[in-house]
C-alpha cells in the first residue's frame, strides 16, 4: 500500500516529536506574546529579570545537579517552540511546588537559542517557575543534544539523593509521582 505524501509527511511528524532535526529549523515559534505576569512590573519573584536564569553548558548543568546532594532532583530538558514541551511545564512546576518541603528540586534545561533568553525567562515568570533554570548554550541544532545526551525534547531525568541517575523519559512521565516518592523515601 502507498501512502499519499501528505499521509507519509504527518506520520514522520508524528513519530519525530521534537527532535534534533526540528531544532534546526524549529516548527512555527508562536508569534503571540506572553500575558503579564501578576507580578510583572512589581519587582515580585516572578518578574522575568527575578527568575533564576543561567546560560551554560553540560558541565554547568552537571554542577548545578551537584550542588543539589541531600535533595531528590527533576531536570525538565524543554524549548518554548516546543508544543510538547510547553503542554508539560505546568506538571514539572507542580511537582516542583508538591514535593519541594520533602527535599525535591528542579531544573529546567531550555533548548531555546542563548540570545531569547527574555523569552525564555518571560515564559519562566508567566509559570512561576521558582527553581533553577538554565539556557543551552549552544546554538540549537544536533550538537546541543548530543552534548547534553539527549535525542529529543521533551526528555526528563530524575536523580536521587546522591546525584545518581535513576529514571528517564523521553516522554512525559506518567509514573513520576510514583518514583518521585520512592527516592523521596530513600535516605
């Protein structure tokens, strides 16, 4: 049987996800501008220019999970053009704000090119994102994921308490609740 191209071009689509190859050239960056935030222009903890923002690399992210030893990390790898992606946020900031008295943290990896990061952070601000947050700092393309090890984003990891690896998603994590309360546990 012969699929239509056009038949043959949505089932690539779907299969792809938001891979390296979309990153070159990523799929319609929406145009629309972010609400303001309820703290915008009040200097609040969610004004863009107040959220914790770093650009950096592997090693910076590598570090930044390091500093977290004693707590459970979630590290949410994403990009703004990213539907999938921006669907998924608000769970990583409900995980974040359920389990963070327990000893959870997070960090965001955004795979948005190092010079949007006002989008980047206005995104952050409009959801309250009030954990760590770094911007890849490599051009988004191929190298970016293979850097990070990586094949695509959306994509999760979960550390323990010593910085172990423990889980990965590549997409959105449906049992997270479940492990997050099993290395929670752990002490």
């Amino acid at each position: 049987m012969r699929l239509a191209p056009l038949g043959l071009l949505l089932l690539v689509l779907v299969l792809a996800g938001c891979e390296a190859e979309v990153v070159k050239v990523p799929p319609r960056v929406r145009t629309t501008s972010l609400p303001a935030t309820p703290d915008s222009g009040t200097g609040g903890a969610f004004n863009p220019d107040n959220i914790n923002v770093k650009v950096g690399d592997e090693s910076a992210l590598a570090a930044l999970i390091a500093s977290h030893k004693g707590k459970v990390v979630f590290v949410d790898y994403w990009a703004t053009w990213c539907e999938p992606c921006v669907e998924y946020f608000p769970h990583t900031v409900e995980t974040f704000d359920k389990y963070q008295s327990e000893g959870l943290t997070a960090i965001a990896v955004a795979f948005d090119a190092p010079e949007d990061e006002q989008k980047v952070r206005r995104f952050l601000a409009q959801h309250r994102a009030g954990f760590e947050n770094l911007i890849c700092s490599y051009d988004p393309g191929a190298e970016a994921f293979e850097k990070f090890g990586i094949d695509l984003v959306p994509h999760f990891r979960l550390y323990d308490r010593q910085g172990k690896l423990r889980a990965k998603w590549d997409a959105a994590p449906r049992d997270l609740d479940a492990k997050v309360k099993e290395l929670l546990a752990e002490k």
